[in-house]
C-alpha cells in the first residue's frame, strides 16, 4: 500500500513537472513595451511583442493593439503601438474593466502621435 502510493505521489510530480517546463512562457506587455522606439518596424515590434491582438488602418497610419489581462488589478491594460508607413512613431495604453476576454476599443485617430517623416539610420 505504502508503495502505492508512493509511486502515485512519484508519478503525479512527474507529470506536473513535464506540465511547468513545457508551458509556452506569456510575454509580459509591460516589460516587453519599454522596448519599444520611434522608428522601429513593424517587424522589430513583432519581435519584441508578437502579433497583435487588433490593428485598424487609416490611410498610411495604422495602430496595433495588445491585450494584458488585468484579472486580479479589476482592469485590463491595452497597449496600442503607433505607426506611418510602416515605422512606429509612438505607444500609449489604456485601461478597461476587465471582462475575461481581449476587449478593444476602436481607434481614435487625433490621439496619435506626430508622424515621422523621414527617419535617417547612422
């Protein structure tokens, strides 16, 4: 009985461990955001941040939207990262009720910032 019930004991912290390590690690949106600079391209914020959960277009401006789940704060905060033609220009964030699922809010276009025009690299 005693190594029964060992074994299950063995067996479970096994499978629980083989669990934690093969996890898919979420990225943390506040951490990862502070990468973020005016000039990068779309693909550098793929690499820092991943696909977004939401973007919206209007003319050579577009905004991508990130979803952080704010369970245990009672809200949620949406990271939007600005771009024109392709290169970021700025980032803000917004905070919802949270609901349990990514909400997002349409985009009010005169809340973003300046376009960049010309961006020189050195």
């Amino acid at each position: 009985m005693k190594n029964s019930i060992l074994y299950l004991v063995l067996v479970l912290c096994g499978v629980c461990a083989v669990s934690c390590a093969s996890r898919k690690q979420k990225i943390n949106y506040t951490q990862q955001s502070v990468l973020i600079t005016p000039g990068m391209s779309k693909q550098d914020v793929i690499d820092i941040m991943g696909y977004p959960g939401n973007n919206q277009f209007n003319g050579n401006n577009e905004a991508w939207q990130y979803h952080r789940n704010g369970f245990w704060q009672g809200y949620d905060k949406i990271f939007i990262v600005w771009f024109y033609k392709g290169y970021v220009t700025g980032l803000t964030t917004y905070d919802m009720p949270t609901t349990g699922a990514a909400v997002y809010k349409s985009i009010r276009w005169e809340e973003r910032p300046d376009d960049i025009i010309e961006i020189r690299h050195r």
